[in-house]
C-alpha cells in the first residue's frame, strides 16, 4: 500500500537514516527495505543501517554500531543533516541513539561503559525521529500481556539485555526520561492491536513531560503493518493503516499538516495479488501440514514431506516470483 506523492527536488528534503526492526534477533536493512520504499519513491535519500544482533551482541553493541553509522554518513557522505527513523526494535536503536547524540552526559557514560571513542565523533544534526511501533519501555509492553506474547517478549528482552555487572543497566528510552535535557522533535506511530501498544503510549507521556515535541498517531492495525505488502491478502483495515501511515510519516518530514481522512488505497493488478497469494502461502500455507497428522503413526512421514515439500516449493516459487516481479533471475541464489 504505497502512495505516489508527486516528487519532490531532493535537496528540498532531509536524507533520512533508517534502522531495521526485528526484536534485535533478526533481520537485515536488506530485507526490510519495502516498508520504506516510499521514501525514496517520494524523493529522499535514505540511508539504511545494519548492527550485530543478539544474542550473540548485547545492548550496548547494536547502539554503538548505530551511533558508528550515523557518525559514517556525516563523514562519507558530507549529510550534515538528517531525520533518523526506526521501527520496533530499529525504534529502540534510534530513540536511544538520539538521547545519546542530544545529551553529551549520556554519551559520556556510554563511552566509558564500551572503551568507545563517542565524545570524538562528528554526527549529524538531528532535525526529526520517527519511531515506528518501537521498543521504547519493557514493563508497560509485559502489562495484561496474553501468555504467549509474555514469553516471547521476555526472551526478546532477555536476549538483548546486558549481562553481569551492567545487567540493571537501561535499553529503553522512557528509562532513561531523567537524564534527557535535549531531544529532536519525534513522531510515535503505533498500532493499536500490538502487543506492545502501551510502549509507545508511555513514551508519548514520558518524552512529552520532558519538554520534547511529540507528535503520535495510532492506527486500527498490528505490529509491522507498514512494511506488509500491498499486494498481501490482509485486512482493509491493516492497508488502510499502512498507506495513512505513510502519508502521516511523508507529511511530518515536510512539515505539512497531517490529514485525518483515510488515503486512497491504489489497486494492485491481478498478476502482483496472485503472487502476493502465492508469498503467504510459502510463508504460511504448508505450516499446518504435520498438524493434520498429529495424533496418528504418519506424523514422522507427514513432517518429512513437509520439509521436502517447503524445501522445493520455496526455493522455485521465489525465483519465480522475483523472475515475475523483475523481469531478471535474483543475482544471489
């Protein structure tokens, strides 16, 4: 669900540094890259971060990397200005990048917690953040959480978190509130179906009662829905949240007024929803397979054949749709 806002010259408009989510477990700024694709198709430049993911690197390693790759884009490639934006955990990364970046104090600390040479680096003016659904609070995100999604945001947690003697040490930006003197103006965007909705709304109170300019915007929909594909079979509602979003988000870097009334939602031709269809059922389609066979002696054969079964569909069918998509086979098989 991409809108085509007319383009815009780019030297009009802040380059924009982008760091990926993924529950600091996974992912690549590779990957995630359709979620932000309007940005370009919009006209800036967007520079797109990787950093070493837990559980192998703990807090502070993907935040230092941030802070690394921030310091990069000013000295390579002469941005002395930008807008940073993140989403779920990439939120985190950039939330606390900006507290370090806009509060010499904590940029101090954290230099001497990692041996880093932080206070010698040059990096750019932050003019806006813009947090996607992040991690911004661990506490509100375990508040009436089902069972299921308190495990797993604990292992989230637990797997990102220091250990040791820095293992009280904070990761999220509303634990941080005190120290903040300075802040870039930040706009929260949050869905009101995620589970950890109530980060988001805690991080609007927290940064507000610092003095910081917030500006938020919830939509109808789940974690991640701006980066769902619009040519997915998903709920009105979710593509409906998905293209305003991106309008809010293209409207807030250019300091326009954001609208209230819902976007228009361009169609997808056939041939891009069928593939859409054919992507959600290698994701999801074969999963319940074994389940079939659960209870009966053909479950180890069942689960066999699934393996094989996912093991050639999906390589071929993501060949083919890449092949569908772009006309060329994918250079990296």
């Amino acid at each position: 669900t991409s809108p085509r806002p007319p383009l815009t010259s780019p030297k009009e408009l802040v380059p924009i540094v982008y760091v990926h989510g993924g529950a600091f477990l996974a992912a690549s700024s590779e990957l995630m890259l359709s979620g932000i694709s309007f940005l370009g198709r919009a006209g800036h430049t967007v520079y797109s971060l990787d950093y070493p993911l837990a559980p192998q690197h703990r807090y502070p390693t993907a935040l230092v990397s941030v802070l690394r790759g921030l310091a990069f884009v000013r000295q390579a490639y002469g941005v002395e200005r930008c807008a940073i934006m993140g989403d779920s955990a990439g939120g985190n990364l950039v939330t606390m990048a900006a507290a370090m970046m806009s509060n010499p104090k904590l940029l101090r600390q954290l230099q001497e917690s990692t041996g880093e040479p932080l206070l010698e680096m040059k990096f750019p003016v932050l003019e806006q953040l813009l947090c996607l659904y992040g991690i911004l609070d661990t506490e509100s995100s375990l508040q009436e959480a089902p069972w299921l999604v308190d495990i797993a945001l604990r292992f989230i947690y637990d797997s990102y978190a220091p250990r040791g003697e820095a293992k009280t040490t904070p990761f999220c930006i509303c634990d941080l509130a005190d120290d903040i003197d300075h802040y870039p103006p930040t706009l929260l965007v949050a869905g009101e179906k995620d589970p950890i909705f109530r980060s988001s709304t805690r991080a609007r109170d927290v940064l507000h009662a610092r003095g910081v300019d917030v500006t938020y915007r919830a939509y109808p929909s789940t974690h991640a829905f701006l980066g769902f594909p619009r040519t997915w079979p998903l709920p009105r509602q979710y593509q409906q949240s998905s293209v305003d979003a991106m309008h809010a988000i293209l409207a807030y870097l250019r300091g326009e007024p954001m609208s209230d009334t819902p976007a228009p939602i361009i169609a997808a031709p056939m041939l891009d929803r069928f593939l859409g269809m054919w992507e959600v059922a290698l994701l999801m389609g074969l999963a319940p397979l074994p389940i079939l066979f659960v209870s009966g002696p053909l479950f180890i054969l069942s689960c066999f054949l699934f393996v094989a079964i996912l093991g050639l569909v999906g390589p071929i069918g993501g060949i083919l749709i890449f092949y569908f998509k772009h006309r060329k086979l994918p250079e990296h098989w």
